[in-house]
C-alpha cells in the first residue's frame, strides 16, 4: 500500500472532526459567553482537547471574533515562559487568547499569565486537569 493510501495516515487524522459525547457546539458557546469567553477544557493526553481548540478558534472566528492562539507541549516546556511572554508581547486587548497546554507553564508562569490574561476579551486554556477558570467542558 502506498503511504497516500493509507487511511490511517496523519492527514486523514487531522482532518476527523471533534465528537461531543452528550453536550453540543451550542452547549459550549452558551456556557463560554455565560464565562464571559473564560475557562478550561480538560482531560486526560490524548482525548481531543486540541482538536476542540482548533474546531473552537474556526467558530470564533466566524462570529467575528479576533482569536490568537498558542499550542505548548512537553517538547516546549523548558521554553513555556518565554513563548508565552512573546505570545503576549504581540497580542492585542481585543482578542480572545487560547492556549492549549497551560499544564506545561510553571507556577509562576501560570500566575503570571493570570494576571494578565485579564486584560484580554477572553481567555480559554486546555489542561489535564481542572484550574482555576471554570470548566467549559471535559473530554
């Protein structure tokens, strides 16, 4: 079988849609205005918290939202801190921040970037376990 062939291959993979198990994309966007676009989507490594995030981004972006993004993974974690801050650096107040892989960032770091995410139209993160925004949804 050629590589091009294979279903299982990373782009066929890459293009599967987030599944909600027993909640919707209406569900979610309701509870995220109710956070004021604040919270956390959480769940273990490897349950779609990414995939959500990227699907999540397209939806804001379509209600005319200004998004900016971040991904951090255990490769970054050495350099967490200092992505965030130029992440930061060259975001603006009207945007909503995403930062999938908040467990990565230090103490410090995290409190950090509490402190300045309120500035900011919204603030969601994905971790593996619960933080201290409210809970969006769990995977």
């Amino acid at each position: 079988m050629k590589a091009r062939e294979n279903p299982y291959r990373v782009e066929q993979l890459h293009a599967l849609k987030f599944r909600f198990y027993n909640d919707s994309w209406d569900s979610l966007m309701s509870r995220l205005l109710a956070a004021n676009y604040r919270g956390a989507i959480i769940g273990p490594h490897g349950t779609g918290k990414t995939t959500l995030t990227l699907e999540l981004v397209e939806r804001l972006k379509t209600l005319d939202f200004n998004v900016n993004s971040l991904r951090i993974n255990s490769e970054h974690k050495t350099q967490a801190a200092a992505l965030v801050e130029e992440w930061l650096l060259n975001a603006n107040t009207a945007q909503i921040l995403i930062l999938d892989g908040a467990e990565q960032l230090s103490f410090f770091s995290w409190r950090k970037l509490l402190r300045c995410a309120k500035l900011f139209q919204g603030f969601i993160i994905t971790c593996h376990s619960p933080s201290k925004l409210p809970t969006l949804y769990q995977t």
